[in-house]
C-alpha cells in the first residue's frame, strides 16, 4: 500500500470510527452524567479525546470485560494505532451479541484496521459485513472499492464504486469512476484496462482519453500520449489540464512550437496552476529564449513559491540572463525545497 493511500484510508477510517462509536457513546441530554468506566470513556471518544479513552478503559479492559476490550480497541484505532486496534477486536469479536451496536462497531472498524496493517484479504469480508448497516455510506463503499483493487478485484471494485457514485457498474462512466480510484491508488495498469472498457462502451466521454493519455506519458510513450491528448482536446477544448498534459508530450518530443501553443492555451483557461508555466519555461530554456523563460517562471514562482522545479528553472534563465546574484538566490531556494517525491 502506498503512504498516500495509507494516509487517505486513515482520514477515512478515523471518519467512518469515530461516527460509529459515538452512536453508543452519547447520553441523553437530560441523563446525569455517565458514571462507569466505559460510559466515561465512550463520552471521552466521542469528543475526540482518545488518550483519556485509552487511560479510562486500561483497568477495566485488563479485567476481562468484553465491552471494554472492544472499546479500547477502538481507542487504539482512533489513536491511529491499527495494530493494537487488531489484536483487541480479533480476540473480542466472537464474544459480542450479534446484531448489538459493539458488535457493529467491531466489525467496521476492525475491517478498517485490517486494511490499514496491509492484510487486505480479512479487511474484505467485514467490511462487506459492514454495508448491511452502512450500504448507503459512500466513504465504505471507497474503502471497500481500494480493498477489493490490492486484491485484483477489479470488477468488485468497480461495483463498489458505481454503488456509491450512482452510476450502473457496467456503464462508460463506472469505468472511467474506477479508473480514477486506480489511477490514485497508483494501480496504473490496472486502470487503464478499464478505460479502454470505457472507450469501447463510449468513445466520446470526457477524460477517458486524458488519463490514458497520462499514464502513457508516465510510461514514456510521448507519441502515444499525443495521440490520446489530441482526442481529448477534440472532446473537451476546455480542458486546461489536458492541454498541459498535451504540451508536457510535445515537449518531449522536441516538438517546441506545438507545445508552446498548447501551454499558452492552458494558461488561458486557468491562469493560477504552475503547471503550465513551468513546462513553458522549459520549453523557452530549450529554445535559449531565457528572457520569455523568466517571463513564465516567475508567474510559476508567484502561483506556487514552493515549488522546487519552478526555483530552479528561474535560476537558470535568470544565469543566462546575467543576473548572476539572483540567479544564485533562486537556486538556493531550490536547494532548501524538498523534490516532488519528498513532498
């Protein structure tokens, strides 16, 4: 699992947790306050205060009260600590009433923490448990979707996932929803086996050909990219991230003009992303044209000052342009900023 899926399916479980177990856990408004152990602790969890959960449920949990083992275990996971949360809920769960709200509970958020340990195959089957009482909720139905995708399920997934966008599972538009996830969850090949179920079922929908365009230039099949870019420009003229992508391949290519027009077009249509301007000043630094590159550069600096790529680029055209001192400032600020993986 990559950390940017891990990251996503935390933000997601901690969502998907905390709303089932506060269900159990507040009062009514006129009750006094709790007075157990438990009852203190499902209040502290339902206000987000799990180190005073985790504190409140230790003794009672240690003594062998069911209920306590299975709330302290959603402590742990509300703490952002999944394996703790497994080896609680596993040895808890087959000692809960069926139907009961703990049960519930422990059943969805141990799927949930099984997914974030990386032990996809025992996620799967709670969290297919959990859409008998949680079908409607489009945040399981992506978790599920992401677990189904580790597990080259790809059809599952999509059924997850056209289930939560209401769109029908066999349609254009849950292929291209699918591929989406996938391209996301970076199952690139994946996802682009179901966009050419997409164009196959609809040549004409609107960002088939801009992700398959996409993960051919990720592969370095610039022509290729060309090729599905154009016919998205053709579908969809408005697309500024299209035609990015578009002057990204030309770039590539050596095909200088082309990609200038493209770029300048993106920037038209949205004149805020760095993007753009940043592929530009490439282009012109390759043109040797550094002044029309400082031109772009700095408007890619003022959009995105951290931007390493930006830094470095304005550095060398300004160098060209024998402004050597802020040349040498820019590329010290390139040094200070982290690259686009360590983002």
């Amino acid at each position: 699992m990559t950390r940017t899926v891990a990251a996503s399916a935390l933000t997601l479980a901690l969502t998907l947790a905390a709303a089932s177990s506060a269900q159990p856990a507040t009062p009514p408004a006129s009750a006094p306050p709790p007075a157990s152990p438990l009852d203190l602790a499902r209040a502290a969890l339902a206000a987000g205060r799990t180190a005073e959960a985790l504190a409140l449920l230790a003794e009672p949990a240690r003594t062998g009260d069911v209920r306590a083992r299975e709330a302290l275990g959603v402590a742990h996971f509300l703490a952002g600590q999944p394996t703790q949360a497994v080896a609680l809920l596993a040895g808890v769960l087959p000692q809960l009433a069926d139907g009961s709200p703990e049960k519930r509970e422990a059943v969805q958020v141990l799927g949930l923490a099984y997914y974030l340990v990386g032990r996809i195959p025992e996620a799967i089957p709670l969290l297919e448990q959990t859409r008998a009482f949680a079908d409607a909720d489009p945040k399981l139905a992506y978790a599920l979707g992401m677990a189904y995708v580790h597990t080259r399920a790809a059809d599952k997934a999509r059924e997850a996932w056209a289930r939560a966008y209401g769109v029908p599972p066999e349609s254009a538009a849950a292929h291209l929803l699918s591929a989406q996830m996938m391209v996301r969850a970076g199952f690139n090949e994946t996802a682009e086996a179901e966009l050419k179920q997409a164009v196959t079922k609809d040549a004409r929908l609107p960002q088939v050909h801009l992700l398959l365009g996409q993960i051919a230039l990720f592969r370095g099949r610039a022509e290729e990219a060309v090729t599905l870019l154009e016919a998205e420009r053709t579908l969809n003229p408005g697309s500024a991230l299209a035609l990015d992508r578009l002057g990204d391949a030309y770039s590539r290519l050596g095909r200088w003009e082309a990609a200038l027009d493209v770029l300048h077009r993106s920037t038209w249509i949205n004149p805020y992303s760095s993007g753009p301007y940043i592929l530009l000043g490439r282009v012109y630094l390759k043109k040797a044209d550094p002044g029309h590159a400082e031109g772009v550069l700095r408007k890619a600096v003022e959009y995105d000052p951290n931007n390493q790529a930006a830094h470095y680029l304005l550095g060398q055209a300004l160098q060209q342009l024998g402004q050597a001192e802020e040349a040498k400032r820019e590329f010290q600020t390139a040094e200070r900023l982290p690259s686009p993986s360590e983002r």
